[in-house]
C-alpha cells in the first residue's frame, strides 16, 4: 500500500472509530470533499459545512478514534487484506447511495461482483425443507439469469442460497458480521473455500471481531444495500432477516416474501411483510420479472421454467437419484428414513475420515440430495 493510499485508510479508519459520529455523517462529510484525507484534514470547517455539530469536531480532534484506527490498521495489514475504500473506483454505486453506506469494507475473492446486479435472500437458520427447497431452487434460477446473490453467510437459508448460486453464472457473495480472518459458523468452512475461490466474502468489520448479536444489524444494511432487492424465504417475525427486509425498505430497495404454512411459525415474519405490501414471491420468474427493468443488458434470458415448490416424497435413494454409486449412494443410504444424522455417525457408517466425508456431503449438497443443519447434522432434501 503506498503512501497515499495509506493515508486514505488511515482517514477512512478515523471517521469509522471517531465516537459521535455514524455512517450517515461519514457519509455528509465524504460527499463534501474530493478525498476522505482531505475531509479530516479540514474537520475544523464541519460545522460550518453543516457536515457535523461543533461538539463531534471536538471529539474527532481529540484523537479518541486514533488507538482503534492504528490497531485495525495494523491487524489488516499483517494479514495482507484487500480494503475498498469509499472513493475507490471499484466501490459499488448502489452501496454508495444507501444512507448509511462503510467507509471501508474488507474483500476477500472476486471484487467485480460488487458491480453485478444482486439480489438478497435472507431467511431462517433453523428452517423447514420447503424453504431449503425454495432456496435452492430461486437463488439458482435468479443465478442463472447473471444475478449475484447476496446473503449472511448463516446455516440454513442463507448457505443454501450460496450454494445455488454458486453452481451458476451469477455467483454469490457473502456479507460477514464479523472480521474476515473468522469463519462463523464454523460448520460453514467448506462453503467459505468455496467463496473464496468462486465468489466473494466481505466485511465491515475490523481483522479479529468475533461474533457479536449488535453487529448483525450493521451487517444486514450492507446486504440490502448491496441488492436491488431482499427475497425474505423464511423467517420469524422477530428475526434478523425481517431487519434487513427494514433496511432494504429504508434504502428504496424492493422487498420480496415467500408465503409458508400457516401453521409454521417461522412464515409469520414473511406473511406479516406480504401483509404490509411486500411482493409474494413463488417462483424466480416472479423476481425476475420485476427487476428486469433495472438488470443490465447484459443479462442472461430469465428462466423459461420457473421453479415451482414441490413436496418431498419418500422416495429410496436408488429411485430418486439413479446416477448416484459409491460413497455418495451409501450416504444417501444413510440418511434416508431418518430425521437428521451426525457427520460422526456417518463417518463410523462409511469407516471414511471426516474430511472425505465432509466434502462429499457438501457435494451433495449443491446438487440440492442433502441439507445441512445446525451442529453438523444432515439430512436428505
């Protein structure tokens, strides 16, 4: 990093961990000046800008953000990460606009994804087959039609939309609400390489920031204000996923929801947004359809068979899924008929390491034969 580019980190970090000031001044500050080292360097000018009070120019030069900014500074410089800074070129312009937007965010994988058109599936971590299913079956048709999918990186709906969009040409990125040097939720390791190495991973927060419940709403602003809209496919309606759905409302972001049982507590927070005017969602045609006016020409053509729910019969593997042999047909074996079966059981079943084990499920995975649950429990979609 040269000296200038440091200087604008460096600026970047001061705004970011001055007390008093938020994302909305940072952002009234930054707007106002070619370069965020000149912005500091004229603090004294704020008020008179209207760009902050009198009471938070003090505090800025009282250099109480100083020790933070150093300490981050050096943390991701040790470990060689890739910080996009607000006036880079590569900086998304749909991000940008949002009220609140980072100053910086720290990117590991493809950067030019941040310049797709994306769109946002939230959901449950603890959720139903059917909406795995949805998951699975909308986030890759919307992927299909060169659509990046943007979501939190949990277990349960979030994974699944990764992985769907992960086999296809829109790819998927992956908002953290924790530094990038961690991987939470640990079970989601094999998904985090395949980000790494096919889409993107990104974050606002400072190397070594472990998981914290006050950070997540500070995470979901920026996968709302990554997309052109937020797909809400399961969810509670005291849930993180109906605060992104907020966030996205707040950023004039469109707002989908797909309908569940009724009987199913974890589809009130999306009946309850249906309610309140969002777009009932059942297949990506839906989506598409109305976002195709803000895709780039370049799109590929939407989908000409959208993905309908279907149940899930009982079916023997063998049926249901003839071209499977070896290894993964005894997996299937080993799940069918039960609710949900450790990674230790089937190793013990298999007499195979865990790692072998481990990435064959994950290839199942993404051919949508197995869901993976909390704990690293499996089971059969």
């Amino acid at each position: 990093m040269d000296a200038r580019r440091t200087q604008e980190y460096l600026a970047c970090l001061a705004l970011r961990h001055s007390p008093g000031l938020g994302p909305r001044t940072w952002k009234k500050i930054l707007s106002a000046y070619p370069s965020a080292g000149q912005a500091v360097a004229d603090a004294v000018q704020w008020p008179g800008k209207k760009l902050a009070t009198a009471g938070q120019v003090r505090e800025f030069q009282s250099g109480a953000w100083r020790a933070k900014a150093d300490h981050e500074a050096e943390a991701a410089l040790a470990r060689n990460m890739h910080a996009l800074l607000w006036f880079d070129p590569g900086y998304p312009e749909i991000l940008r606009q949002i009220p609140g937007p980072p100053v910086c965010l720290y990117l590991l994988g493809d950067a030019t994804l941040l310049q797709s058109p994306c769109l946002a599936v939230v959901g449950s971590r603890r959720c139903s087959r059917y909406g795995l299913e949805a998951a699975r079956k909308i986030g890759k048709e919307v992927s299909r039609a060169g659509v990046c999918i943007v979501s939190g990186f949990a277990s349960g709906i979030d994974r699944q939309a990764h992985l769907a969009a992960l086999e296809e040409v829109g790819s998927s990125i992956a908002v953290l609400g924790t530094g990038l040097d961690l991987v939470y939720p640990a079970a989601n390791r094999d998904l985090w390489l395949l980000l790494r190495d096919r889409g993107l991973i990104v974050t606002e927060f400072p190397p070594g920031t472990r998981p914290d419940a006050r950070n997540f709403p500070h995470r979901n602003r920026i996968i709302s204000g990554l997309s052109l809209g937020v797909l809400v496919i399961e969810a509670a309606v005291r849930s993180g996923s109906l605060i992104t759905a907020t966030s996205a409302l707040e950023q004039g972001r469109e707002v989908f929801a797909l309908p569940g049982p009724v009987n199913l507590e974890s589809y009130e927070g999306c009946h309850h947004l249906i309610r309140q005017g969002a777009m009932l969602v059942q297949s990506a045609e839906d989506i598409l359809a109305e976002l195709r006016p803000q895709l780039a020409p370049s799109g590929a053509d939407s989908p000409s068979e959208p993905p309908k729910l279907a149940g899930t019969g009982p079916l023997r593997p063998g049926q249901r899924w003839p071209d499977l042999a070896g290894d993964d047909l005894l997996l299937a074996e080993a799940l069918h008929g039960r609710e949900r079966v450790h990674i230790d059981a089937l190793c013990q079943v298999l007499g195979r390491e865990a790692g072998e084990i481990s990435r064959r499920l994950l290839v199942l995975e993404m051919r949508a034969i197995v869901s993976q649950l909390p704990g690293m429990y499996y089971q059969l979609q």
